[in-house]
C-alpha cells in the first residue's frame, strides 16, 4: 500500500497536517513518536492559544487535537520511525521494529527541544518555576524576579522581554562577555530592570513546589552563592529533532530543515516541514499548528498535480 500522506510527529503541527489532510480525504498515516504532544507536554497553563479564553494544560490541548485528528480518521500509529528515504518515489520509512511504510508525500513535525542545563531540581521544577520559553511563561512572573541563563542572542531576547512585565531579571553567564550581537546586548546591558552576574554558573535551583531561588558557582573562585528568584527561565538554544533527516534533506547550520520561503516545501520534492523542525524564531504552538495547516493544503495540492490524487480515490497498491 502506498499512502497518499505520511506524518512523522505529533506535536500542534503535526495533528493540524492530519486535521486538514484528513478532511480532505488523503487518509493520513502518522506516526506519533515517543512524546506525542511534544513540549506542551510539559507545559502546564497554556493561555496564549486563541479560542481558549480559560486556562488549559497543555497535555489537555494536545489531547483535543488528538482527538479531532482521529476524528476525521487520522490513521494514528503511536512508534516511532526509525530511518527514512526520501532518495526516489514513493518515499519510505521504517517504524521501531524495521516495518517499512511508503508514501507519496511526507510532512515532517518532529519538532525541536530546548537545550537544558541538565540538572535534578531542573527538571523536578520545570513549568513550577522553570521555563524555556518567555513568550509562553512570562506573562506568570509579572511583577515577580526572574533569571535568566545564557549569553546569546535568545538569552537577551528572553531577558528584555520578561523585563517588560518582571520585577527585576538577572542574567546568568558563564563567561565575561556576551556572545549575543551587538544590538542585543546593547538592549540588555542599558536596561534598567536587568542586572549580570558574570563568569557564573547554576548549581542547583531551589525550592520545594515552587522555585524560590538559584545557587550560583563562581566558574574562577568556586565560590557559591544564592539569588533569590521565583523563576528561570534557560535560554541556552533549541535542538530540531532531525537527526533522522541528516543526508536526506537540506538542513541549516543549527539542523533546522530548510524551507522555501513562504511554502513547507524542503529540499526534496513532496517532503514538506511544519512546526518548530523547521522554525527557530516563533517556535509558538499557533505558528506550528499554522504551518502545519500550510503543509497539508502544500501536499493536496502537490498530489493533485503529480501523482493525480483527487481527494476521492482510494489508496494504492504498490505496482508490481
């Protein structure tokens, strides 16, 4: 059997692919990989999503685009794909136990994840105090003090934002100088509600339920040090899940897939990117649910032009 559309990824982008393929009768095959949900998994309040004036947790939104997926018959396959060849037509992928699916069009939404710092309280405190996403999480810290860690361009970024609405933010650096460009840094360094502490790095972060503060090492003296803050957020850079594409598709610098400006279009003809795999600006569910919507309508239209796929014919069989 040949698909018409395979989804490889089930965050916001990949269920809308799979909303949208499926109302238009393409039978969609996704593969929901080992967190289906993606980051709003670990996300609590999400109150930033239009259409939803009330406060939702983020597995609770993800279960309702879930939902509607297989509601409109989403074929949904909860492995993982282990390997891939976009090399010629139809395209194939391997599931986790070696069981090979082929498509005529793919939509990758393996999305990306945030780089931590790779510590216990970390992540026994992460969505109670720590964050890596400002524009998700700030808008609960306001009027509070907040750190934030890293040294780049995302790090002053985060920091001038969460000083809109924060108290106080205090950026924590390992080295003495920033690595961010020169207009960041300028934004950050003058800003009034933003102070440094250089050449450090977090120990631990404290508190029970909720965070109540950092210790911070001196990386010269190994002096250690506690700064009360009822938030971190950790802006030390995003990983796209696209190991699985190496060689197969045209990735940038940082391993984002490469798209044609305006379209989900990648470097191969009928293999289409949505969501954060492809964006390291936004990275926002509305915008991966709005490229995943582009990456649909992308693949109807190409089937329609390539492999002559009208929305009511059937799957086919491989040719003999």
């Amino acid at each position: 059997m040949i698909h018409h559309v395979i989804i490889v990824g089930a965050g916001p982008a990949g269920y809308t692919a799979a909303i949208y393929a499926a109302r238009a009768n393409l039978q969609p095959l996704m593969f929901e990989g080992p967190q289906p949900g993606g980051q709003l998994m670990i996300t609590t309040d999400v109150e930033n999503y239009p259409g939803f004036p009330d406060a939702m947790t983020g597995p609770e939104l993800m279960q309702r685009f879930r939902d509607q997926a297989a509601r409109f018959g989403t074929q949904l396959v909860p492995d993982l794909v282990s390997r891939v060849d976009f090399t010629s037509r139809p395209f194939q992928v391997w599931d986790s136990k070696g069981e090979r699916y082929q498509a005529h069009t793919v939509i990758v939404a393996t999305g990306a994840s945030a780089q931590w710092l790779g510590l216990e309280s970390e992540t026994r405190l992460q969505s109670r105090g720590v964050s890596a996403c400002a524009t998700c999480d700030g808008f609960f810290f306001r009027g509070k003090e907040v750190a934030v860690v890293g040294g780049g361009d995302t790090a002053m970024e985060e920091a001038t934002y969460l000083a809109q609405m924060c108290a106080k933010v205090t950026v924590i650096h390992r080295r003495d100088t920033l690595r961010a460009s020169k207009i960041m840094q300028q934004r950050a360094l003058n800003h009034p509600k933003i102070s440094f502490l250089w050449n450090s790095t977090v120990e631990e972060v404290l508190g029970e339920d909720l965070v109540t503060g950092v210790r911070v090492k001196d990386v010269h003296s190994g002096l250690t040090r506690e700064v009360p803050v009822q938030g971190l957020f950790v802006a030390i850079g995003h990983k796209p899940a696209t190991t699985l594409f190496e060689g197969q598709l045209d990735l940038d610098a940082s391993g984002y897939v490469r798209v044609l400006p305006g379209t989900t279009r990648t470097s191969v003809e009928g293999v289409f990117a949505a969501g954060d795999v492809a964006d390291s600006i936004y990275r926002q569910a509305v915008t991966a649910a709005g490229t995943g919507c582009m990456a649909a309508i992308d693949a109807e239209r190409w089937l329609a032009v390539n492999v002559h796929v009208t929305p009511d014919q059937p799957l086919s069989a491989p040719s003999l």
